[in-house]
C-alpha cells in the first residue's frame, strides 16, 4: 500500500493519500503538523488496516497500535486498561488505605470476579456491562452464598468501576445499571451469652490468651480485631481507662476521616485480671494478647473457628438459623463472638443504663451525638459499666 501527503492551502494539518487494505483510495487528516509524525501516522493506520483484512488484528494488537501513534506523536504513553489491570491496581490502592483484614475481603471478591469473566477480563474496561454484574452476583448465589454476602460484593466491584469513571476514563459504571434484587437478607440475628456461660467460655479458653480476651470483650463491647491487637500503652491502669480507636475508625482514619477514640472504663474485675497480667508493666508498645495479635479471623485456622471450638468445648451452643449451603456457602451461627459486643449492650440496658451512655460506651455514637455529650466524664459512665454482672469465678 502507498500513500502521500500533503497540506491544503491555508490548513496547518498534513492530508494523507492512501490505498487501504481493500484496494480503495482513502484520503484522512492526519491532524499533524510536522511531515515525520504525519507519516508515522499514516504507516500505522495502513499496518492496522492490513492486519484486519487478514483477520489478525486483536483487540490487543489495535490498542498496542493506537498506544504506538500517541507515544510516537506526542511522547507520553496511552493508557487502557483491562478489567484484570483495573481491579489489580484498585485493590493495590486498598491494601495500602484498608485495615489487613478489609483488604483481603476485597481482594477475595475482586479476584472471584475477574475469575468468573474469564477471557473477557483481559478486554477493555469499557466492554463491561450490567448483565455482567447480574450473572456475578447469580452466579454467587448458586455458590450457596447469602444475599447479604452477594450484594457487599456487588458493592465492592460498584465502588471499585465508580473509582475507574473517575481515574481510568471508564465512560459508564455498569454497575450502577444494576438494581439488587428485593429478596429478604439472610442475615442471622445475634443472641448474646448469659454470664454463666462466659463463664464457662472462659473456662473453656485453655492456659492462653483466650480467656483474657473473652473477659476483655464481655466488660467493655470491643471487636474480637481490637481485642486480640490491644497494647499496653492504651491500657491507662491509674485511671482504670481504656482508651483505643477501633479498628474500624482506623480505617477512616486512613481514608482522610477523623479518628474516634473510645474511652472504655474498667469494670472492677476486668481492672483486677489486667492488673494481675505479666505485661501490665512491660512494654507499652507490647500487645496484651501476643500469641493472637495480627491473626486473621478469617479461614479455618483463623480466630474466628478457634472461639468457635472454644464454644463447643464449653457446651455453648452456637444456635444455628441457617444451614451451609453450596460449596462456598457459610452457616449462620445465632451465636459467635461478636455476640459478646451484643451480650454488653443488653447487659448494660438490662442495668438501666441510658441509651446515650450506652451508644457512648460501646462507639456506636455519630459524631455530632459525639459532640454533644462530649462533656460526660469517664467516671460518670463507669458508674454505668459497674452495673454489669460479674463474672467472679469464671475462671482464670
């Protein structure tokens, strides 16, 4: 194939002449002003024409072409991405903004996505579409899983295209396109725990660091990942106060919010049992549970199966609502240890703490509530907390 260019009078862009792939003349502007890139231009369009008319241009090869002309014209690289680049450089961005265990929550989503578009995630972005994410989240379903579980993983592919429309040039979400359907959650409402059977948990927990974490979160609310990542320098043993920003406000922290720490006074057997631990006068940077700190709660090694045998070795019965189903279904248990937050909150409200005290308290309050009961004192709330049952006797 030959070509020739040239200007028009009174145009500062170059015109090329040319015999394309199918044996017609074609005339373009190639919008060049300088004779070199104009004929890079056209050479480039001519190879890209040959490869189609033998049927050997990819959707790869043209965008390698068209990356070719803008780096050669102008000196920058072109950018495309792929559905697998896209996701693999937001999910990199979240492990460096996320908490360990967020972060892996997404890249397992993230990765169970790009594995089910199969070939089509090494095209374009911009191939995606909303039946996309309505098989997705089908095909999860299928899976056994619950469609609480499905639509957080929609809303992690929503939210990672919705950062692509603003950072990658992704025209449309196509996710926004789909609407999550109106089946009823499957969520299990959390029963809480008696004090005799902390107890028995406690007991349960074995020579480690188990029971202490137990006792930790039955007298304050806290998370099982705060609990086990706790150190010294927040337990305030003078002022019988714990104070710490959870795990969950770190995260916000991390994405440009404000951090919210909570000031959790001691109940007096749970000031008695830190008082008695061997760190109490180490190291402040030193966690108060070392041999649970930084493990996951995830998996079946993970934290979360570990109070699960616990609870199974103390003959507390987990309350199962809702049976496994699938292979990558889950069973909802009525009862686990995020029910310790829930046994807290009842037990406070069974003692006749005030709501207020009791969003304070267990960090459930916004912000503005923050504001505005920001001069209640510590020792007024731990007049709340000394309602709690005890658990003298339950164990170590």
């Amino acid at each position: 194939m030959r070509y020739t260019i040239r200007k028009r009078p009174g145009s500062k862009y170059y015109m090329a002449d040319y015999t394309a792939a199918d044996g017609t003349r074609r005339r373009v502007s190639t919008k060049k002003t300088d004779a070199g890139e104009a004929s890079q231009f056209v050479a480039s369009l001519m190879a890209g024409e040959k490869l189609a008319r033998e049927e050997r241009l990819t959707e790869a090869r043209a965008r390698e072409l068209i990356a070719e002309i803008v780096e050669r014209t102008t000196g920058e690289q072109l950018q495309f991405f792929t559905a697998r680049s896209w996701f693999k450089d937001w999910i990199a961005g979240k492990e460096l903004s996320k908490a360990g265990n967020t972060a892996l929550r997404y890249k397992t989503i993230v990765d169970s996505f790009v594995t089910f578009l199969g070939p089509a995630a090494d095209k374009n972005l911009e191939t995606l579409r909303t039946t996309d994410i309505a098989r997705f989240f089908k095909s999860e379903r299928d899976k056994g899983k619950g469609v609480v579980t499905c639509t957080l993983a929609v809303k992690v592919i929503k939210s990672a295209l919705r950062s692509a429309t603003k950072l990658a040039g992704l025209k449309q979400n196509p996710a926004e396109g789909f609407e999550m359907p109106k089946e009823k959650g499957d969520s299990v409402e959390r029963e809480i725990f008696t004090p005799e059977e902390v107890k028995r948990l406690i007991a349960a927990g074995g020579d480690g660091d188990w029971p202490g974490v137990i006792r930790l979160s039955y007298f304050t609310g806290m998370r099982l990942g705060d609990c086990v990542n706790l150190q010294w320098k927040c337990v305030d043993l003078g002022r019988k106060v714990i104070e710490f920003v959870p795990r969950k406000t770190a995260n916000r922290v991390r994405a440009g919010g404000k951090p919210k720490k909570i000031a959790a006074p001691m109940h007096p057997e749970l000031e008695a049992a830190l008082a008695r631990m061997p760190g109490a006068d180490g190291s402040p940077d030193g966690f108060l549970f070392p041999s649970l700190a930084g493990k996951s709660s995830a998996g079946r090694s993970g934290l979360s199966m570990a109070f699960s045998l616990i609870m199974k070795n103390a003959e507390v019965d987990a309350g199962v609502r809702r049976e496994k189903a699938g292979k990558s279904g889950r069973t909802g248990r009525a009862r686990t240890f995020h029910s310790l937050r829930h046994t807290y909150v009842t037990g406070l409200q069974n003692a006749g703490v005030s709501l207020e005290h009791r969003k304070l308290l267990a960090g459930h309050t916004e912000e503005a509530m923050t504001e505005r009961y920001s001069h209640i004192e510590v020792e007024t709330l731990r007049a709340s907390v000394d309602r709690l049952p005890g658990l003298a006797g339950g164990g170590k």
